[in-house]
C-alpha cells in the first residue's frame, strides 16, 4: 500500500562513468601486483640466504633446489613488472581520452555559442557599423580642419596670451587668499571680556545721550 500511495523516490544520477570504474579496477590489479611483487622479493631474500646455509652446512641440493626456485621466481617477477606496465598504460590512456572528451565537449559548447554570436551580428551588420564610424570620424576631422581655418595665425596667438593672463589672474587670486589668511593667523586674539566691555560702554552712551535730548525738548 505504502508503494502504491506513496511518492516514488528518484535514485540520483551517478556521475561514476563506465571509464572511472575501468580506470579503478585497473588501479586495484596495479595494487595487487605491486603487494605481490614485494612478497616475491621477500621470499627471493629468504630463499637466497637458506641457501647459504645449506651450503654451509653441506647439503648442496637443497642449496640447489632453493636456487632453481629463486630462478624461477625472478622471471615471475619479470613477468609482473611487464604486466604492471602494461596495468599503469591502460589506466593513462583511459584517463587522458577522458580529457579528451571533455576537450572535445567544451570545444563543442564554445563552437555553438559562437554560432549564436554569428547569427545576432552578420557580416553585413559590422561592415555597416564600422563604415558609420569611419564617417563619424571623418566628419570630425573636417569640422576640427574648418575651426583651425577660421582662425589667422594672429588670434591664435591672441588666443594663447588670453590664456596666460587668466592663468596668472587666478595665481594672483590664490596668493592674495593666502597672504590675507596668513595676516589673519598672525593678527592677537581680542579677549572676550574685553569686547564685553566695549559693548556695555557704548550702550552706556547711547542711553546717556537718548536722555539728554529728552530733558532739552
């Protein structure tokens, strides 16, 4: 019942690729051949050195028969050195034909996004946006050559001295700025209650003198 009302869930896509699971698996062989490679090598050492005791102690066959199994090992481990060669190529050419799909693929995107980009601007559009700027600029520089005509060579340099004096009057204007707030940072302080006093003083008089000329009318 549960499946029948309930919602069915989506597995998520796996984003695991057949060439990764290959590329894996040829790893983990790698692996193995390389744990088995280093028992070989054990086994040769210990194989090599039972032999010398065997010599040392005389029995000569048996020093023999470890040899022959040393022997025989070696080309087992030969063998596997050619085969973890061969393990390590086939996992580089799986992952580089990867990247060269994803090469191939990103090649792909940015062919049909220019296709795209083609298809907004033609040929004929650009042709007819670069001939309006060249007009464009053309105009200009007829207009720049009317203007440098009108003007003689005279009020050009009437022109030029017109900008020296404006250049030297607004000099002027800034070192007269300066000088008058250089005076007034050097110029005393008067003192508050100096000018308190001033004030009341000559509020002082002006009522003295407002009475006057009311006893004499």
């Amino acid at each position: 019942m549960g499946n029948l009302f309930g919602k069915t869930k989506t597995k998520p896509v796996s984003r695991v690729t057949e060439q990764d699971k290959a590329v894996l698996q040829l790893k983990q062989q790698r692996d193995k051949l390389k744990q088995y490679q280093k028992r070989i090598e054990l086994s040769l050492e210990k194989d090599r050195e039972l032999a010398k005791r065997c010599l040392a102690n005389g029995r000569k066959e048996r020093a023999k028969t470890l040899l022959r199994k040393k022997k025989y090992q070696e080309k087992l481990l030969s063998n596997t050195d050619a085969q973890l060669e061969t393990l390590e190529k086939l996992a580089s050419d799986i992952e580089f034909a990867q990247v060269e799909a994803q090469v191939v693929s990103g090649l792909k995107v940015g062919n049909e996004a220019l296709k795209k980009v083609n298809e907004v601007l033609s040929i004929d559009e650009v042709e007819q946006i670069l001939d309006e700027t060249r007009e464009s600029i053309e105009k200009q520089q007829e207009i720049d050559a009317l203007l440098n005509g009108v003007l003689t060579e005279e009020d050009e340099d009437e022109v030029l001295a017109e900008l020296e004096n404006l250049i030297g009057a607004s000099d002027q204007e800034k070192e007269k700025g300066a000088e008058e707030e250089d005076i007034g940072s050097r110029l005393p302080d008067v003192p508050d209650d100096e000018l308190a006093k001033e004030r009341k003083r000559k509020e002082k008089d002006s009522t003295g003198s407002t009475k006057k000329v009311a006893v004499e009318a």
